[in-house]
C-alpha cells in the first residue's frame, strides 16, 4: 500500500487487513450473550495503520471538495455544522468515476503525515468483509481474538468509543447503507469517519453525519489532469488548442474516463484530436476505447462501463424491482442535460415498463423507479425544475446504450419519441419546455436517427419544425426544416407522404419568413405532385390548395386568391361535408381574403354566418371558434364600428383568457387587437399604454426577436405617434427596422413597411429632408422586391407626389 512519509519512527507495525467500519456500543454493554468490558486494553504501538488504500493518481488534482472534508471534520463541523453537535462522520458520494476515493485519500495522507492521527484504518467491502475486517482489527488493537466475528466487531467499535488515541475510519465504496446498519464508527471528539459510496439513500444521513455530493471535474481541473498524464508525451496534445478542452468536454469531465482516455493514448500513441475522432465515431464500444485489464492506470480495477455495470444491476434490483434499467434505457437516448419527468410518466415508457417487469406498472412506480436510479447516483434529479427534472451523464448514456442489443435500442428510441411527442404542448413558442424538448429531439436523432424513420417518419420531427417556427427562429427554422426534407426523400422517396410534408413544411417556412412569392410558387409545385400521387380529393391535397389560395392573396393577388377558395370550398363541401374542420376553415379564410380585399361588409357578414356552425359542431371554447369570433370583431371594426369591434374582442379576450390562459399566443394576440380597436375607437393614449403592458409581456413569453415581439414594437410605435409623440415615433421606428432588418432580413415585408412608417414619422416630426431620403430608399427596395407593377411601389409612389403638394394622408 502508498503510505506517505511516515512521521513517526519506531511505528510497531501496518497491518494489512480487510474492510472496516461500525456502528456505536457503548463499553459494557451485551452483544450476543458476550459481555465486551471496556475500555479495551491497546495491544499495538501508536501510530498505526491498517488496510490497503490505493494509490494516488499520477495526475491527481486538488479538487474543490477537498477543503470540505477538512472544514467538516478537522473542524468540528464550524464551517457547516451538523443540527446535532459537530460533524463525525463524512459520507462523499456520487457516481461511481468521478474520483470520491482519490478525493478522500489525499484527505487522509495529509492527515497521516501531518501526524493528526494515530490510527488510520482503510477498508471497503460488503457487509460480511466489514464485519470480518472489525474482528481482526479488534485482536490486532485489544490483543483478544474472537471466534464469532459480530463479536469482534463490536468489541472494536467499544474501543472507538473509549480510546483516547486520535483515529480515521475510512470505508471505501459502500455497495449498500444496509451494510453499515449498526457498524458506523462512534462519533467521539478523537475520531473521524469517511464513507465513500456510489449510493443516495436517505439512511446514509443520520448524527454528526453530512453528506458530500461529488460531480465531475471543474473544466480547469481536467485540463489539468490531462495536461500531467500527458506530460511525458507532450506532442499528444496536439496543437489544435481546442484538443485538450474538447476530448475533456466530450469526455463529459468524468475524472475515471479522463485517465483511461489518457492511457489509451498513450499506448497508441494517439493524439487528443485522433482519440476525439474515435470517440465520435459511434460504431465503437465505449468499452473498446480504454486500456485492456493490466493496462488500467492508477491500478484501476475495472473500465467506465464495468464500473457503472454493478450500479445497472443494483438499481434494478430495488422496489420496484426491474423498471430502473429501462427507464436508464429510455434516459440513454434523449438529453443528457435534462428530460422532463412527464416523458417517464407517458403511457408509451409505461407500457415498455410494464413489458420488461411483466406486470402493471403505474406513474407513481415508474417515478419511483427514477428514484432507485438516483440512490445509485446513475442520474440526478432536480426537484426546483420541471422541464429538467432528469439529468444523467453523457458516458453513463453510452455505456447504456452499448450494452442495448439493436431491436431493443430501436424500440427504446421509438417509445422515447412517443413520449416526447405525448408531452410537447400545443404551443411552446420560446418557452423552457419547448426549448428542452427540441433538445431531447436532438439527443435521439443521435443516439438513433434511422429508428425515427422505421417505417416512417416519426411525427415528433414535424413537431420539432413547428415548434422552432413558432419560437420565431427563421433561420434555424430553415435550415432544420430542409434538413428535415433532404433525409426524407433519401429515406422515403420523393413521393412519400411524409416527404410532400416536408416540403409542405418548407414552402410554410417560405412565406412566414416574408417570401410570399416563394411560398406560392412552391405551393404550386407541390400541388402538382400532391394531385398527381393522392388525387384531387384527397384531404391532403385540399390543404395544399387553401394554403396556395392563402399566399396567393397574401403575396398582393387578392381576387385571385378569392377565387382560389371558392372554388376550394365547394370542392370541400363535395368531398368532406359542409361540418367537415377544413370545411369551415376555407370558409374563414374566405371570410378574411374577402376583407382584405376592400369588402369589409361582406367578410363581417360571412363571419356572422360562420360563427354558429362553429359553436354547434366544435363548441364555444374551441380555439377555431374563438378565433372566428376574433375575426368577426376585427372586420366589425374594419367595416366602420370601431366601438362594437372593441367591446367585442374585450369579451373574446376574457375568454381566452379563461381556456387558453395568459400567456398563450392567441391571447397576446387578441389583447393586440383589443388595444389597436381601442386607438381606432378615438383612444390614442390609452392604445399606447396598452401596447406598452402588452410588449413586457411579449418580450418575458417570446424573446426580444420573436416576429410576434416585432409587431407589437410597430403598433406601439404607430400610436405613440397619433398619441402626438410625432419624434418618439420615428425614433422606435429607426430601432425597429434596424432589428427587423438583423432578425428578418431586409426585404421581409415588415422591414420594408417599418421603413416607410419611418419616413411618414420623419415627415410628421418635421424631417423633411430625412422622410425624403428614406421614402426613396423605401421605393427601390419595395422595386427591387416586388417590381413596378406591385401595388405598394404604386402606393409609394402616389404619396410621393401627395407630399409634393403637402397633402400628406393621416
């Protein structure tokens, strides 16, 4: 065994024995018919030591728990002082790899050769090898030997208790707390006790006891590792300086993993960035990328996966018996850096679990079994965060998934995406929900993109594009969706349904993204294909025609468009029924399309008709009947009733309030409305005032660059200027267009509008020279954009020349 310097000379002897530890007698009392008198004469001379600790690390690093242990125990517990007197007794834990032993060795070689202590007993084991090793202790340190060894053990533990020999008790890798039931050391003023352990259970707390929680190494410390067990190579380093960070982030900081990475290279003589080449590859076997059984360094006992392989085991022993190991299976595939607990509760993982146990298995059983899984530290939960409940290191994942045979991993991926998909809300927009789901997406199209498309794609990717659309991002939202086209048509083929959704998808993205003459264009591509492989009444290529109808009279083609949905509805009516929900939807878009294309009368009266057939088939809480309702109050207004149009979107308001809720998309959106009918109403002001409340609320649920946060700041500015803050209006609109052109690109629509609306508050502030030069700026992007023939380069134009008169309009 290392011992360190000895401090004392003439030391008698270091006896090497087995595991040691105990649990408080008091001298006198009666173990088993045995009458233990105390105190127990001192057989040895001090100092003495007992046990095979391990060696130090080659590398080792002075951690930040190391102070800990000091201010615990060599202080009496001031630093964090126990309810109930000082500290006795440390319990480090944590999973198994992130150095708890080489933690508390150094602890205790400072003590030894500081001379602090004067017996120093090191052991580890079950239960059995504890009691054995207290009953050789015991006659080494009494000089009487006892046959049954429960009474050795305890007659060691009297002489704990009695001694007024300074002693540390270490026990190394304590497999179960039940091994310890009645042979924890006594807390006395002389004595310091040390358990190491992989477990988490509440039994390991309890007098003079605290618990130290050990994660992985600080990112400085496992450079510093890495860079003293390299030391002798020092050309594996390489000279890319983001080698010895990254293979240390990849390694997920894990101390046990850092050294046999490093001795792996050594042997190799590989460099950081080869080794990080191998340990992307997921082909390989963690347990290929260590040292074979001598070659371990530091005389590790086994590699990173058979050293969490017993933990597997044991957890999965625990009540309730069998659910944690495919509940670790299922954590395997999704996001190291947190799952919400509500994945693990879905009906998909309960099944599973119900399978591997062979019996029902409930919410409550499966939470319970996320708990044997945290008693054996193989992952965290954190109770203050919903959408992050479980966390579980990114090595413990692999080496679980490693040890899945492939049909079993391509079920476990299946049911984690329908669990995922079972959770993910109807909207999430920027929301921490949303943001953590798309991240667990990301961690199983990782761990197993092909099973995502086995037989076809999984809805939990469609949903993943709708989320990142609504959370605002354009440009991810892009690059994902073609993604997302690009692998179908290699997996499915160009004609597969799932691929024409894709591309559905994409043409979508085309016109939110301020490309309405992309999205037409795309849409009638699609069409062609749609009704070449479903046919012309098929439901799917009826969408396709009402979303071409809608960009259509989006992109500046209103009749067109019109035209578009009538003959879209009667199509439908034909095909799915006048109650059908596609139905009633073309005749809202209908509606809409007729509004905007000046009849604001005949889109009032469509919506009037429309509205009770939404209520008998869908109901009055229905989002598509509160929207109409919405829409009805909109055109109300539009048509000439700003007043009948605000007291009724105040009472839509109230009841999106109560079904959807405060932060819901359709409810920001109606108070935007409700405050926009209340300017038109003759309130300026209090317009102002409303969109004032409304964008706090819009930048806390959406984000700053959210399209949705954009509007409101043009609304905003729009009326603090009819407030008569002519010059406040045109300096917001000079920060908006400066945002949207960074967040939107320069020739989305509302970039250019909030360019003229800058120009007409230049000229209303008395700019005169400023709104002419950006009026002409105006004009050649809305030309480059849309051509000379667009309706607004037309408008631009006329008011060049109404401002040349100086009659500019309101």
């Amino acid at each position: 065994m290392s011992q360190g310097p000895e401090r004392h000379a003439g030391s008698a002897r270091n006896v090497v024995r087995g595991a040691v530890s105990g649990g408080v007698v008091q001298a006198g009392t009666v173990e088993g018919g045995v009458h233990l008198h105390g105190p127990s004469r001192q057989a040895v001379a001090l100092p003495y030591r007992a046990g095979i600790a391990p060696p130090r690390a080659v590398a080792f690093q002075h951690r930040v728990y190391s102070p800990l242990l000091a201010e615990m125990l060599d202080r009496g517990g001031a630093a964090v002082p126990c309810a109930d007197g000082p500290v006795r007794a440390c319990v480090v834990s944590g999973l198994g790899g992130v150095g708890k032993t080489q933690l508390v060795l150094d602890y205790a070689e400072r003590l030894w050769a500081a001379g602090e202590v004067d017996v120093w007993v090191w052991g580890a084991g079950s239960r059995e090898a504890i009691v054995s090793g207290y009953a050789r202790l015991a006659a080494d340190l009494t000089g009487i030997e006892d046959h049954d060894p429960e009474h050795g053990a305890q007659r060691l533990l009297e002489w704990l208790a009695t001694t007024t020999a300074r002693w540390l008790v270490v026990i190394d890798d304590v497999q179960s707390p039940g091994d310890l039931r009645g042979l924890w050391p006594p807390a006395t003023a002389g004595g310091r006790v040390v358990v190491t352990t992989r477990r988490h259970d509440a039994a390991l707390r309890g007098p003079a006891r605290r618990v130290i929680e050990v994660g992985v190494f600080t990112p400085e410390e496992a450079d510093g590792y890495l860079r003293g067990a390299l030391a002798g190579q020092p050309q594996l380093l390489g000279g890319d300086s983001d080698g010895v960070a990254g293979l240390a982030r990849e390694l997920g900081y894990l101390p046990l993993a850092l050294a046999q990475a490093a001795a792996y290279m050594l042997d190799r003589n590989l460099t950081c960035a080869a080794y990080r080449g191998r340990l992307a590859d997921r082909r390989r076997r963690l347990a290929t990328l260590v040292p074979e059984g001598e070659g371990l360094p530091d005389e590790h006992r086994a590699t990173v996966a058979v050293t969490w392989s017993l933990s597997f085991e044991r957890a999965d022993r625990l009540a309730p018996a069998g659910l944690a190991g495919p509940l670790l299976a299922v954590a395997s595939v999704l996001d190291a850096n947190g799952i919400p607990c509500g994945v693990f509760t879905a009906p998909e993982v309960l099944a599973l679990l119900a399978a591997a146990a062979r019996r029902e298995v409930s919410g409550e059983d499966a939470v319970d079994g996320l708990g044997c899984l945290q008693r054996l530290s193989l992952i965290t939960l954190d109770p203050d965060s919903r959408s992050r409940r479980v966390r579980v290191h990114a090595l413990v994942q692999r080496a679980t998934r490693d040890s899945l045979p492939p049909d079993r991993l391509a079920v476990t991926v299946r049911v984690a995406a329908d669990a995922v998909s079972r959770v993910w809300p109807d909207i999430d927009g920027k929301t921490a929900v949303g943001q953590v789901l798309r991240g667990n997406l990301d961690a199983l199209a990782e761990a197993g993109s092909q099973h995502l498309w086995e037989p076809d794609a999984h809805p939990v990717l469609f949903r993943a594009g709708r989320s990142l659309r609504e959370s605002g991002a354009l440009a991810q939202t892009r690059d994902y969706l073609h993604r997302l086209h690009t692998t179908a048509t290699e997996r499915l083929g160009r004609d597969h349904p799932d691929t024409l959704l894709a591309r559905t998808n994409v043409a979508l993205w085309r016109g939110y993204a301020g490309d309405p003459t992309g999205a037409v264009t795309a849409f009638e591509a699609l069409l062609a294909d749609y009704l070449r492989v479903l046919g012309r009444d098929h439901p799917d290529t009826l969408i396709i025609r009402d979303y071409l109808a809608y960009w259509r009279g989006h992109f500046g083609d209103l009749p067109g468009g019109a035209a578009a949905y009538e003959e879209l509805l009667a199509d439908e009516l034909r095909a799915l029924g006048p109650d059908h929900p596609d139905t009633l939807t073309a005749r809202n878009n209908l509606a809409t399309i007729r509004g905007k294309a000046g009849d604001a009368a005949g889109a009032t009266a469509a919506y009037e008709e429309l509205l009770p057939d939404l209520v008998r088939v869908l109901g009055p809480d229905h989002p598509n009947t509160l929207n109409t309702r919405a829409n009805l109050a909109r055109w109300r207004g539009h048509a000439g009733d700003p007043v009948g149009a605000t007291a009724a979107m105040e009472e839509v308001l109230a009841d999106y309030l109560r079904v959807m809720g405060a932060d819901h998309p359709n409810t920001l959106t109606t108070r935007h409305y409700l405050a926009y009918w209340h300017g038109h109403a003759g309130d300026p002001t209090g317009a102002a005032a409303a969109y004032e409340e409304l964008l706090a609320d819009e930048l806390r649920v959406l984000g700053p660059d959210h399209p949705d946060t954009l509007t409101i700041r043009h609304y905003l500015a729009y009326w603090r200027g009819h407030a008569g803050d002519a010059a406040g209006a045109a300096a917001a609109f000079e920060e908006l267009l400066a945002d949207e052109v960074r967040v939107l690109g320069p020739d989305h629509p509302d970039a250019l509008t909030a360019r003229c609306c800058l120009a007409y508050w230049q000229e209303r502030a008395r700019d005169r020279a400023g709104a002419a030069a950006v009026y002409e700026e105006a004009l050649a992007e809305r030309l480059r954009v849309f051509g000379p023939d667009h309706p607004d380069p037309l408008r631009i134009r006329a008011y060049r020349r109404e401002r040349s008169t100086g009659d500019a309009p309101a």
